[in-house]
C-alpha cells in the first residue's frame, strides 16, 4: 500500500455525531480536526529558498539538503502576479475523479484480477494496523484465506450484476452501449470511456447493485451516487453544496468501516474538496474536461 487517505472523520464537525459514535475498526477515532488549507502567501513562503534543477546531467538533491518541506520545486505560475491570491490555484476535473472513483468501486466489487482494492496484500495491510481483525487472512490446510467482506459478490451475483448492465436498453443518446463493455461470463467491465463512468456512477450502479450485497455498503454507495448528481447540476445552490459537502465526508466515513485502506488512495480523497470547488467556481459543466477529450 503506497498511499491510504483515512480519517475522514477528521473532516467533520467536532459535535458531529460520528465523532461519538463507536465505529467498526480503530481508524474512525481520530479526533484532530482536518488540515487547513494554505494561502498563496503562506505558499509562496514555503517556497522562498526552492530552487529548480532542470536538465538530465544536474544531480539531484537530497530533499533534507534542499530543506524545503514537502515541496520538490517552484511551480512556474507563481510568477504571475495574482497567482498567489487565487482561491482555488489548481482546478480539480471532476471528469476524472468520477471516472476513477466509479472504477475503483466496480473493480473491487467484481474482484478483478490486479484492479480490485481488496486483495491479498490489502489484507496483511490490516493485520499490520492491527485494524477489522474479523478480516485478516488466516492458514487452513496449507492454503491462505481471505475471509468474505460485506461488499463480496458471489459468482451467481456478479452474474447478474454484469446481466444487468448487458440487458439495459437505454434511449438513443443518453450514453453509448454499455453492453459493448460487459463481459457476462468473465464477470468484468472493460473499455469503458469517461462518459460510461459518469452515467453508471450517477444512474446504473444502483440499478446493478440492488439486493446484491449488505445493506451498509450499498447505501454507502448508493450516497456517493447521490453526492455526484448534486455536485453536476446545472444550477446549484450554495447552501445545499454546503450540505454535500457534509454528506460526502459522512458517506467515506461509511465507506471506512467495509473498505481496507488500500481503497482510499488519493482520488478517493479528492471527492472531499470537490464541494469546496464547486462553492468557489460554479457548477462542474464549466471546469470538467469533457469539451475538450470529445
């Protein structure tokens, strides 16, 4: 596991009621409250003494003589003036974050070989943390298993997950043929575009997912479904931006409790600030990068 963005807890109210809730697993009881946000002044601070070094030939520097934190360079664009008064200095395409986050979840709920979150390493993962001891994997007869999760799907019920999605009719424009992407008998999705994710995301999965699997992990799902739809209006309102914001946050919470860390890497993390952006940059239709990959 190279990076796992846990704790959202952290980015709750201190008198939200998860924060005195008994969860499942030791990695919901962190009570810090989340990270702020930098300025462009505190920024440009940080970086003062960061020199860049170009070219192949340069030897690099070691990042403790550089002694410049976590940053590696000086990006070129604090060289315009307003750079560092900008609220939101870097946009974040909500386009590819519905993507990723949609494919994480149907890779890891059809358990695709190399794709899925939940796999064996994922597992020693949780015995090392010394959290959701009723998954750690165990010896039997000479052979490693892996005990079920909330979220596993049969092979009769990834079936018909997959059957779903291949018998969908769907209007004629409303997305491309999803059946073209579905596998019934391997029990996989491939090929999907960008476009396919955001219909199955906002629309399908709670369509192929009904009655499938514990009731906690779908519903968790099923408001990060919810949590796209609001955040893809074409109009919105800041007050209920506010309100997803909040939902979001609650939804990873629910997520944290069934999914191993290996699920949460940093796109799963990114759906946190989408909100901010939002409330800051206007509706999605406007910054996502669907114009320009047609």
């Amino acid at each position: 596991m190279k990076f796992s963005y846990g704790n959202h807890i952290r980015f709750l109210p201190n008198d939200h009621p998860y924060r005195r809730r008994k969860h499942t697993g030791s990695r919901l009881k962190d009570k810090a409250m989340a990270p702020s946000i930098p300025t462009g002044a505190e920024v440009v601070e940080q970086l003062r003494n960061v020199v860049n070094d170009f070219g192949k030939g340069i030897k690099k520097r070691r990042r403790e003589e550089q002694n410049e934190g976590m940053w590696k360079k000086r990006s070129i664009f604090f060289t315009l003036p307003y750079w560092e008064v900008l609220l939101v200095r870097h946009n974040l395409d909500v386009m590819h974050v519905e993507k990723n986050v949609c494919e994480s979840i149907i890779n890891t709920l059809l358990d695709c070989n190399g794709k899925s979150k939940d796999h064996y390493n994922a597992r020693k993962d949780l015995q090392e943390m010394g959290i959701m001891v009723h998954l750690h994997p165990y010896e039997e007869d000479n052979t490693t298993h892996l005990p079920a999760v909330a979220f596993t799907l049969s092979r009769s019920d990834k079936k018909l997950f997959c059957k779903r999605l291949f018998d969908l009719k769907l209007p004629h424009g409303y997305s491309s043929n999803i059946s073209n992407c579905v596998d019934v008998q391997k029990h996989k999705l491939k090929g999907l575009k960008s476009h396919d994710c955001h219909v199955l995301m906002q629309q399908l999965l709670a369509v192929a997912i009904k009655g499938l699997m514990e009731e906690g992990p779908r519903v968790a799902i099923l408001r990060l479904s919810k949590f796209f739809q609001g955040l893809c209006k074409h109009v919105i309102d800041k007050e209920e931006i506010v309100e997803l914001e909040t939902e979001v946050v609650e939804t990873l919470c629910q997520l944290e409790k069934y999914f191993p860390p290996s699920f949460f890497d940093p796109m799963i993390h990114l759906v946190v600030h989408l909100g901010r952006e939002a409330r800051l940059c206007g509706p999605v239709q406007f910054r996502w990068m669907y114009h320009f990959e047609r």
